[in-house]
C-alpha cells in the first residue's frame, strides 16, 4: 500500500501551482517489516493461492507453513513448530477455527483470527505482528 502526502501550496505569486504529491513506499519495503525466520502457519486459506501465500511470507524473510484447514492430522505438529497461525474464518468451518484456537492456547502460540482469507488481510496481519516477538 502506498501512502500519499500531499503538502499544499503556500505560494500566492502562482496560483496555478498545484499541491506537491510525495510517494512514501509501502510497508512491505521497510526495513522494519522483516519476520526474520520466523514460522508463519496458514489454516485454511484458498489452496489455489497457496504459491502467493507462501511468496508473500518469504519476501518478508519468514518461513512459510500451511495446513488445509481439513481434518486434525498434522495440525498440532504444524502449531507447536509456528511461531504466528493465521486462521481465515471466511473458509473454515467453525469447529476448525475452534480447534485451531485451542491448540494454540495449549502451546501458547500467538493466533491470529483474520476476517478473510485475501492477501491483504494476511499482509496487514503480518504488519501488525511483524514489530512483536
């Protein structure tokens, strides 16, 4: 997302200057948004985006895991080895984001329950936990 600045123009000998537009870059260029190795579990989630999930997560130097969001097996192991779980409601049933919450608060790992499974929702989840351990 790129944020846009806009100064105004305090000029009166010409007035036909327009405002000057200044581009910050986004935040996903900051040096600060960096997950360095840390491990990202995606539950659910469109699988046919699978490749853009996991692009997403290793241009910010994590590592990326994903668990369908069908049935239990393999889950808990892919819970306790995360660092941050990224659970879109929009595409699990509710017994799985149950189960997801659970076993996160079993090894006390940081979940994050997002509204839907795009990938800017996933890109400002990790924004908003990139500066946390």
């Amino acid at each position: 997302m790129q944020v846009t600045n806009i100064q105004a123009c305090n000029d009166r000998r010409n007035p036909k200057r327009r405002p000057v537009r200044k581009r910050t870059s986004g935040a996903g260029d900051c040096p600060l948004f960096d997950l360095s190795g840390k491990r990202i579990l995606i539950v659910g989630g469109i699988s046919k985006i699978k490749a853009f999930y996991r692009r997403l997560i290793e241009e910010k130097s994590a590592v990326f895991e994903y668990h369908d969001g069908w049935g239990k097996h393999g889950l808990e192991g892919l819970i306790r080895r995360s660092d941050m779980v990224l659970c879109p409601v929009n595409c699990n049933s509710h017994n799985a984001c149950l189960s997801v919450k659970k076993l996160c608060k079993k090894y006390c790992k940081r979940v994050q329950m997002l509204p839907n499974s795009s990938l800017s929702s996933i890109s400002q989840a990790l924004l908003r936990n990139a500066g946390t351990n």
